[in-house]
C-alpha cells in the first residue's frame, strides 16, 4: 500500500475529513459535527481520534502516514498558530503543535480560504497553473494567492484577505469587518442581495425580481432569463468585481483568477460581467489575465489539506 | 581574493553598475551613459564591455564571478525576458540569453522596481525582514512585492505594478497608463503637486505655497514650518497613501512597508501622514504592519541586482 495522506477542513458546523493518495486521489471522505462546546477544546481531539479509527480500521501504519493537512476558519501563520477563530470559540491556538501531540503524526495548518485555493490549484480549476489567485464568492469573499504554487500566508495568517480590499468612498453601511466600502460588500452573495434591494427601491421598472426572494441566485436567474433591471444589477456587481480583481492583480500579476463559492455557480455569467470591468481597471501588463470557474466545489478545502501536508 | 558579483541598474541616462562580495559588500560601483540610439541596441554591449574591463582591471577570472545581476525599467519575466522598455528603445529582448552570450556569465535580470526592493531588503531598510513591500514614491509609484524572501515578478513581470491600483472613482484627469483614479495620481511627487494646485486652486488661504514653486518637497517644506494650506494636503496625500497601501496590505499582508524615493526625502513625515490612514482604510489582521524609510536611496538597484545573482 502506497503512502497516505489525510485531511480536515474545519469549518463552523462540520469538520470535513479526507484519505488521499500521494497523487491527490481522494480515496475517502466523511464528516464529524464541529463540537463547539467548550471553547472549541473538543474540536482537535475529535479530528484525531476520527482519524485514528480510519488508520485503524484500515490498517495504516502510523509510519505509512505522510501528515495530516488542516484548514481552519482564522489567520493561521507559518507555524501553524491560529490567532482567533471566532466561529470555532478558539483563541490563540497552535493548532500544528496540538494535533501533532494528539496523533504522532506532522501536521501542517493553513487558513481555510487559502488551502482551498492550494486545492484548485492542485485539482480544480486552477491546475497547470502556479501564478494565480483563487477567489470565494460565498457570504463574504474569501481569496487565495498563490505565487509560484506556493501560498501567501502573509506575517500574521492574513493574506488573501481580499474581500475587505477597499473599492467604494462612498458606503455608508458598515462591513462585518468595521469598515465601510469593502469589495465583499458588492461582489459577495450578500453584496448582491444588497445592490439588488437597492436597485429595486430606487427604480420603479417591472421586474420578475419583484416577485420572488432576492438572492445571488434569483439574481442570476432573472439575468439569465433576460430581465433589464437583473441586468443592470449584474452590471454593478460586475463592475465592483472587476474593479476588485483588477487590485489584486496590480499587485502579484496572476495568469488565471479561479472563481468559486456560491455566487459562481451562476457560472460563466459571473466571469463575463467580472472580466468586462477587469479590463477597464487592471494595469495593462496584467490585463490578460485568464479567468476560469472554481470545480472542486466544498472538497477544495480537503484537496488542499492534503496538498498542504504534501508540501511540507 | 573571494567570488565577486556585478551588478547593473539600467536608467533611461545612465547604467549604474556594481562590483560586490557575497556578503553584500560594495567593493566598486560607477556609471556609464545608456546609449539609446539604435533601438538601445548599444546598452548591453556596452554593459558587457565595461564589466569585462573591470575584470581585467581587477585581474578577475570569470569563474570567481558569481553572476551578473541586471535591473531593468519594463516588466520581465522570470526567464530574464523584458516585454517593453518604452524609456530604452527596447521591443521584447531577452536580457539574460543577450548578456550571457555577450560575457560568458550568468545572468539574471528583473524589473528595476523589483530588484531595489530586493536591496532594500538585502541591505537596507528592509533588513532582517522576509515579507515585505518596498514603495517608491517618486515621479510615478513603483512597487516591489517580496514573500518569504523572494520578488512577486507575476505572471508577464508586472507583480508590484501599484502605481496604477484604482483608488478614485471621481478622477477626471488621464494617468499615464491610460487609466482614470490610479494611486500614482496622488501620492507620487506629480501626485503631490497636483493635490497641492488643487487646492491652491479652491482654497483662498494664505500659504507660503502661493510663493513658490511647487513639488513634494516645497509642500513638506511648508508642513514642517507649520502651515496650515499645506498640512491639509498632506492630510489628503495622506488618505490616498494610507488608502493604496491598505489594498496592498489585504493582498499580501505584510510585515513592513519600506518608504522610498524622492518622496520619502521628506523623512518620518510621509510616514506619520500616511499610516494614519492606512490603519483607517486596512483589514484589522493586517493593521500592525510597520513602516520604515527605506536607506539605499540610488544603490538599491545595485544592492538588488546583485542579490537577484546571488539568489539564482
């Protein structure tokens, strides 16, 4: 039997466990409750006695064991420390060191957007590619720049924290995040409920919007179904995400912009309302940067776990 | 006698060229005119020529040169090709494959705002430190993106292109890359004296400014003597530093910003005005990211091209 590789993508409700192959094939995957009691104390324990039953239930020797990969909802630095994990009612936590102590195996950790985004690179929309940046429009903007295949962690776990990149002077509500104006407050989900609602309350046009719950699906719908004022929604979103994307590319130059979370599964619609607006922002060097959709969906965080814990 | 490494900053006047030890010593550094005519067909001869007349001077074997590091005004990529340097005449040339041929020595080439990050780095005021973005306010904003010790070159060489990162909706007037609201419109030296007639232009205040010339270090003259018209357009200046560099820090979060440039002559000043807003505008895990003024002022070229030969 060949070398395995296991992996856990913590999230608030569940934690998401992986068996992978050195060549990244998944060869099992499964689920525990995120047990949140406690501060989060249990959450570590639970991952490492789930995964000492799989090695025991399927013969794997500790020896056979590369590492085990963890992506965690918090700024995790290059030492595998956490520095707050709201979600989880973690505090500053190592989390390499702890789980290493609870299962004798290495352990490598990384914030969960950004192993996603080493998960895309390594078998989703992102593979072939070393230079890029994945983006997650979910119900805020998760990011992941990847330079030369490599994450950017940044020096305090932060990189990739683009969805609170600043791109509109002008807001006056107030992001989760304290401040006004930032990128996840128009090209997320909930920023396009948000230009939808407003939309709706400043024009008196018709629209199928009007008759059913706003969300980036409906949204999408209406669009795709050819409804004007979807359409000019569409175009505020796409002219927020080109605007945004267009910043992180003046910064690192990537060749392909991997799209993913929610929002993408609208699909190819996203990326041409985005790319438009990109072209208008972006420095011309960066200009032809590709965009292409996220495909390994809720496994990208185990993928990248596990890519992570290969890396080491 | 120790292995020796060359170094070139090629300038639309002049090539600064470099003769170092590995530790980063400079042992010799001169100058010679950048030939411009012929398309620049005459620079890297001339560069070849005058190194090698240095080794001969000095009674330097090839193989105790190290490498010749090159720094050059364009975007290039990480197999040394340049795409376009407007300011020399050069089309697409591939500096590496031209210089080694010429000279018998590996070469290495990256963009001139890159590698004087990297000297910053090495030597300057970016030492001792591995995450890193070095800044040059000067006639435009030239940027330098350093993870984990290494330059961001990105996918065509333009990695660190900040200059041109969208910071202003409202922006009537066209950058010199053709966009509208660039980063380099405001807080660069034309930035600054562009602010300062502004509001010169709107305001009816007494100012010392009203008596003369008008360029970033009139205006930071008159901020440190007190006067009020000025220190409110060091305020602006401010918001648009603070505001670009939070936008870098949300990409890659990190653990210094290195002030250059003509700018930067004006000392801690620049720094103080522009931080105020940075810890305004940036996502909170990246708000302790520090500030420092950067040393190497015109060696920094060298200094980084030399590091660039060093780090093949």
């Amino acid at each position: 039997m060949g070398k395995r590789i296991f992996a856990a993508d913590i999230g608030g409700t569940t934690v998401k466990l992986g068996m992978f192959t050195v060549e990244g094939e998944l060869l099992d995957k499964w689920e525990i409750d995120t047990r949140k009691e406690n501060n989060g104390g249990f959450i570590l324990p639970d991952i490492a006695d789930s995964i000492k039953a799989k090695m025991e239930s399927e013969n794997i020797a500790k020896e056979d064991v590369i590492g085990i990969g963890v992506g965690a909802p918090g700024p995790v630095d290059k030492s595998g420390v956490i520095y707050k994990a709201v979600n989880l009612g973690w505090g500053v936590l190592n989390i390499k060191e702890e789980l290493e102590k609870l299962t004798g195996v290495t352990v490598m950790a990384g914030n969960d957007a950004n192993v996603a985004a080493l998960g895309e690179m390594w078998k989703g929309g992102g593979e072939g590619y070393s230079d890029l940046v994945v983006v997650t429009l979910g119900t805020g903007i998760g990011g992941g720049v990847i330079i030369d295949g490599r994450i950017v962690t940044g020096y305090k776990g932060a990189g990739g924290e683009i969805g609170h990149i600043h791109i509109n002077d002008d807001e006056t509500e107030v992001c989760g995040c304290g401040n006004k104006g930032c990128f996840e407050q128009y090209a997320s989900a909930t920023g396009i409920a948000r230009l939808a609602n407003r939309k709706l309350g400043s024009s008196n046009e018709d629209s199928v919007l009007r008759k059913c719950e706003i969300n980036a699906k409906t949204v999408f719908d209406a669009v795709k179904a050819g409804d004007k004022l979807a359409m000019e929604i569409a175009e505020e979103f796409g002219e927020y995400l080109g605007k945004g994307l267009a910043n992180v590319a003046d910064v690192t130059n990537p060749e392909v912009f991997v799209i993913g979370g929610g929002v993408s599964k609208a699909g190819q619609v996203i990326i041409d309302y985005g790319q438009k607006y990109f072209k208008k922002y972006v420095f011309h060097a960066c200009r032809d940067a590709k965009f292409v959709l996220a495909k390994l969906g809720n496994d990208a965080g185990i993928y990248g776990a596990a890519k992570l814990a290969l890396n080491m």
